[in-house]
C-alpha cells in the first residue's frame, strides 16, 4: 500500500513544527556539515602525507582551519552529537517518545552550554587572544 | 513547484530498516568509540599535556596526528595497533552512518527514481573511495 506524499517546497517551509522542527531541521544541517568536514580533512590529510608536490592538501587545512569555519563546524558537530544521542534513545526506547518536548529542553539544556564554552574558546583563538 | 508524488518506504524486514537500525547503533558505538579514547587519553598523560581541544580531536578519531602538536613527548602508546583498529572502526561507523544519512536526505527532495537509484550507487562508491582513502591515511600515519 504507502503512503503518497505530495508537498510541495514551499508548503514544506510552511509548515509550522516548532521545537521539534527546529531540531530535525539542524540535525539535517548538522549531519550534512560534518559530512562535508569529515570528507575534507580525510582528503587533506591525505593528499598532505603522500607529498606528490601538491599543496592541495595546505590549501584545503586553510578551509576548515578558518575559525569562521570551525564557528559553524563545531555548531554541526555538537548540536548533531547531542541531539542524535536523544533520538538514539527515543527509537529504541519507544515508550520515552511521550516525553519527547522534555526531551528536547533537555538537550539545549545541555547544549547551550558545551556550544557556548566552544564558541568562547575559538572566537578568543580567532581574535588571536 | 509541485513535486511528483512517490511511494513511501514500505514497512518491514528490508533494506531502509537496517540501514535505519545501522544509523542509531553506530551512532552508540561512536559515543562508545570516544568514551574510551578519552578515558585512554586521561590514563596516558593528557590531564598533563593535552588541552580540551587536543582531547576533543583525539576523541573523534584517535589518530597520532592528533597527539604530535600537543605538549605528549612520547606519542608510542598513542600509535598502536589498537588505535589504529579503533580509528578504522571509527571510520566505517562514521562513514556508513553520514553518507546513508546524506543520500537519505538528498532522497527527500529527489521525486525521480532513476536519479534516486543512480545516486545511491554514487554515493556507495564514494563512501567505498573515502573508507579506502582513509584506511590509507589511518596506517600510514
């Protein structure tokens, strides 16, 4: 049987999730952030340890090296880690999903500081402190 | 834009569920992955020597390239078989877990099947390249 789905981009954007929304939304962003980060410095560091007179592997370091960079990576990395580590839970604890808004205050509750302490340390690093 | 309508994934023992039952158990073996390269780190001297940073990246992928910029003079016991394994493994769970994660994202907003489909079969030899690539980089350094 299936279900159709039949929405459009627009009626997607529309449509009004809220909290839990918001942390599908970032999770996507997140995963795909770390995806591009991960495949980067597998390349970088590969193309650095086999020196075939390529500065390829310097030039991409320069990327994500970038403290602007590592503002938005570090985002990705934490809030994906944290957020995972509760839908982790909620899947394979079925019945917990009836406390799942707790659930979510929970995680920014506990995020907001990681992230805070993370972004401290690399604007101080960034503005050369 | 209106966008074609397509079948959902069906229910049942199949391919979507075990890649959906693969995300979230790797996703426990990589929290598992980094509680031990911390708590190793924390044994092997980096309560001294490491900063939170450091002990960071040597979480996500113990690796002595993550050990040589730090104040660790002997990075022997950071450069062991073990690691390595632990690495390799690091690297499959993470490789399968955020490359079937971009293909199921890509996926929602993909109507046509054949685009789907030939997506996929790039997406596993992409994520084959990289698993090699990174072997590569694990062993080597």
């Amino acid at each position: 049987m299936g279900l159709k789905r039949n929405v459009s981009l627009i009626e997607g954007l529309r449509y009004q999730g809220k909290g839990p929304m918001l942390t599908y939304v970032l999770h996507r962003i997140g995963g795909l952030g770390i995806v591009i980060f991960v495949a980067l410095h597998i390349l970088a560091s590969w193309l650095s340890n086999h020196a075939w007179g390529s500065s390829a592997g310097i030039f991409i370091n320069t990327i994500y090296e970038n403290w602007i960079f590592q503002i938005f990576i570090f985002f990705c990395a934490f809030f994906h880690v944290i957020n995972g580590l509760r839908i982790v839970i909620l899947d394979l604890w079925p019945k917990l999903i009836e406390y799942q808004r707790e659930a979510i205050w929970l995680e920014w509750f506990i995020f907001i500081p990681v992230y805070g302490i993370a972004l401290f340390v690399i604007i101080r690093g960034g503005l050369g402190g | 834009m209106k966008t074609k309508p397509r079948m959902a994934p069906q229910r049942g023992f199949n391919f979507d569920y075990l890649m959906w039952l693969f995300t979230r158990l790797s996703a426990l073996a990589m929290y598992l992955i980094a509680i031990i390269g911390i708590t190793a780190a924390l044994l092997m001297s980096a309560r001294q020597n490491m900063t939170v940073a450091d002990l960071m990246r040597w979480a996500f992928m113990p690796n002595p390239n993550h050990v040589v910029n730090t104040n660790v003079t002997n990075i022997d016991a950071w450069k062991t078989i073990f690691w390595q394994l632990m690495g390799i493994l690091m690297l499959f769970f993470a490789g399968g877990h955020g490359l079937h994660g971009l293909a199921s994202v890509l996926e929602d907003y993909i109507s046509h099947t054949w685009i789907r489909n030939s997506l996929r079969i790039l997406i596993l030899l992409v994520w084959v390249a990289m698993s090699l690539i990174g072997i590569a980089v694990i062993v080597t350094s």
